[in-house]
C-alpha cells in the first residue's frame, strides 16, 4: 500500500471513528434515561396489594430504577471492546462507580420511603420472623453497603487487587440473586405480564453479562494464546513484554489501545491487568507491552521466561486516529505513559506515515527517560519528528528543558496551527487534565484531545 493510500485509509478510519464514538455515547445515554425513567412508566397505575399510597408506588419505582440501574451496570461494566472504544477505560470506570453510588441511593431510599409510609415494616428487619422477600431484600441492601464500603476502603482494609475484585464478583452475584429473588418473591408487580417480562429480561441480560464476563470471554482469549518472545528491561525501571501469537493471525490493534494480560494457567483467576500496546499495530503478530514495575502483577511480568503461555485480552480502548482535517500529532507523556505515544511513532514507521509528530516527554532523570536511544532512531527514521525531553530532577550539566509537560512548554513548542493538530495525552492523572485544559485554552479542540491518565 502507498504512503497516499495509507493516509486516506487513516483519514477515513479518524472520521468513522469520531462518528461511532457519537452514536455510541447517544445510545449510552438513552439507555440510561430508559433505565432510570422506564420503571416510572412501567409500574405508575398498577396498584400494589394492601398498602396503595402514592407514596408506596414511589418506593416501589425507586427499587425497579435501581434493579435496571443494577443490570445496565453488569451489561455496561461488561469487558466489551465497543464501550472502552466509544469512552476509554478511565471514563467506563468512571461510570461504573458514579452508577453504583447511584443504585445504592435509589435503594437505600426505597427502604426508608416504604418505613416512613409504615413504620411497622422495620418489622421485617428481623431475620428471624422477617418473610422470604424481606430476607431477600435486606440481603441485597447489605450487599450493596458492602460493596460500597470495599470499594471505597480497599487500601484501607489491606486488600490486594486480586481479593478485592473476587470479593467484588461474588458481593455483585450475591445482590443480583437476592434483588430479583426479592422482586419475584414480592409478587405484586410481577402477577402483571408486563412487569413479569420486564423482570425476566432483567435477570437474562444480568446472568448473560455475568456469564460473558467470567467464563466466556476467558476461554475465548484461551484459544488465541500467545508465547513470550522477549522480556527486556528498560530505562526508568519498566520491562518490554515481547509475544508472539501462537497458531493465530495476532492482535489487530491501533496505537492508543489496550488489552489486558493473563498467564494461561490461570485462566479464571483475578490476575488479569490492562496495559497499554507499546508495538507497532503494523506488527498484529507480536505485540508487545512496556509496563513499570509498581504492583506485584507487572513485577513479575519481569520474571516470566520465554516460552511461557499468555492469554491476551483486546484490544480495548480507543485508537490513536487521525481525523481527515488534522495536520500534525502532539504527543505529551510522561514517565511510563510513552508506550502509547511509542506505539503511535512506530507504526507511523511501519506506515510511512508523514505527518509532523511533536513529542514532549517528561521524566525525572536523564538516566530515567524510558526509550532514550530508541527515540533517538525514531527521528533519524520520521524525518517530521522533533522530540523535547523535559526533566523535572535534571543533573546539573543538563542544559535541555527543566521541569514538567505543562502549559509553559506548550506555549514554546507548540506550532502555530495547532488548532488543527491531534494530541494525545498520557501520564499521571493531574498531568493529563492540566495539559489538556492548556491544550484548550490554546486553541486546540476538545475533540482533538485524547487522554490517558494513571495514578
């Protein structure tokens, strides 16, 4: 394929990708204004045996928003490559705690609303006498608080990743199980057809999510395996992960993307971590991963052998992509965040592409700076590539840019039509939202920024 070619192909992938990230994000929404206004719809004017108070009805409408609300969580949260394409795994995280606070509440509330209505339902608090639908539901609201509490106080209360994403699985079955066992056992709403369909499709689109997540999806990566070529160590104590895919055709990515990690014998284990791509998506065949050595899981990626098994998970996340109208890349990272801008300048390589790439890197050390000498091949090969090192702990013989990627930098380095550049932007959190509101506030469009963050 010619250099021409190659560049209408990334031009038309850049608006198609733009254009599916907004249908996806609409169609997110409705869902959820579907989820937390449906059951209003659903249930107004069906009047619940015995008690049939407005205020009962009301109750009764907050507990099927957070049921839906729960489900849409489980269908949404779900490791699916179209939603951490449209928002990226930050914002689908971000999402899925926003949304669990909310079903919490919804509960929370339904509960008191149906004691203020009659306190002599605090009755059925008392499991010993309490009927089957009230053990039912108190179970699901323990299991939300529960929930709740483990996720806000992991490192608080000693909990690895791996324990508190097995504890989160089995607390998040145990509520589902017991909020439908309520609603079903309840019987007021589900003696309506209507209601009673609604209800069934709830718990087949939750069991389904459910199923998809931990059996499926890990038996599928099962049989694309792939070995480990390489394990080499890097500057600034990071480690490259080198596979080759083993009887498949490889991991069709794009710059910017992720997939997440997995030794083979541990197939329904909790020890699965996403990285980000480090090599060419010209090279589907052998990818590879750059990771720092900051938890147990990406250390021992540095002691794994060549020949092991790995299982691969992706890609995930959205591409690095090149909308029709942009005229250059901006690359800012910092610390181990190179590895998307890495991917971005190696498959710029394998491409011929030639559009003008500004990189900005920030690292603490000369001595730290990850892919010191291979970015420095990387503008021998990209004749369009200018790469500005900033150190923010420089030794005193330094004479390059001090400090951090910030909106100073920006302002000396960025090219005077940056408002038709892309920039992509990875590092520690605080990093990442500070240059792109100076990205901003330079004249560059929001839609033109993507975000990586950590920390």
């Amino acid at each position: 394929m010619t250099t021409a070619m190659t560049t209408a192909v990334d031009a038309t992938r850049g608006a198609s990708s733009f254009f599916a990230r907004s249908i996806h994000r609409r169609l997110l929404l409705a869902a959820y204004g579907v989820v937390l206004l449906g059951p209003l719809a659903l249930i107004v004017g069906v009047m619940k045996a015995g008690a049939q108070g407005r205020l009962v009805v009301f109750a009764d409408v907050l507990g099927f928003a957070g049921l839906s609300l729960l489900t849409l969580q489980i269908v949404v949260s779900g490791r699916w490559a179209t939603t951490t394409r449209s928002f990226g795994l930050r914002s689908v995280l971000s999402l899925h705690r926003k949304a669990g606070i909310a079903i919490l509440v919804l509960v929370v509330a339904h509960v008191v609303l149906l004691f203020v209505d009659d306190p002599s339902r605090l009755a059925l608090l008392d499991a010993r006498t309490a009927p089957p639908r009230a053990q039912a539901g108190v179970m699901a609201l323990l299991g939300l608080v529960a929930l709740a509490a483990t996720s806000a106080g992991r490192r608080r209360l000693g909990l690895n990743y791996e324990r508190w994403r097995a504890l989160h699985l089995a607390l998040t079955g145990l509520v589902i199980a017991a909020a439908f066992a309520h609603v079903i056992w309840v019987h007021a709403y589900t003696s309506v057809s209507v209601v009673r369909w609604t209800v069934l499709a709830l718990i087949l689109a939750a069991g389904a999510a459910f199923f998809w997540i931990r059996v499926a999806k890990p038996y599928s990566s099962a049989l694309r395996p792939y070995r480990v070529q390489a394990v080499r160590t890097e500057r600034g104590n990071a480690v490259t992960l080198e596979l080759a895919a083993k009887g498949h055709d490889g991991l069709r990515f794009e710059p910017g993307q992720f997939a997440r990690l997995r030794t083979a014998y541990c197939l329904y284990g909790m020890d699965d971590h996403p990285f980000t791509l480090s090599s060419s998506a010209q090279r589907p065949h052998h990818p590879s991963f750059t990771v720092k050595a900051l938890g147990d899981f990406s250390a021992s990626l540095g002691e794994l052998c060549v020949g092991t098994e790995v299982l691969v998970d992706g890609p995930h996340g959205e591409g690095a992509h090149l909308a029709p109208s942009v005229r250059g890349r901006l690359l800012l990272a910092a610390g181990i965040g190179i590895t998307p801008a890495l991917s971005v300048l190696r498959t710029a390589v394998d491409r011929g592409d030639r559009h003008p790439v500004l990189l900005l890197y920030g690292s603490r050390r000369w001595e730290d700076v990850t892919f010191r000498e291979e970015l420095e091949d990387l503008e021998r090969d990209l004749p369009n590539l200018q790469v500005v090192h900033v150190l923010s702990r420089p030794e005193p013989d330094w004479h390059g840019e001090r400090g951090r990627v910030g909106e100073e930098i920006l302002r000396r380095y960025a090219p005077p039509d940056l408002a038709w550049w892309s920039a992509l932007i990875c590092g520690p959190s605080a990093m990442v939202a500070d240059t792109a509101a100076a990205l901003r506030r330079l004249g560059m469009p929001q839609t033109a920024i993507q975000t990586e963050g950590f920390g």
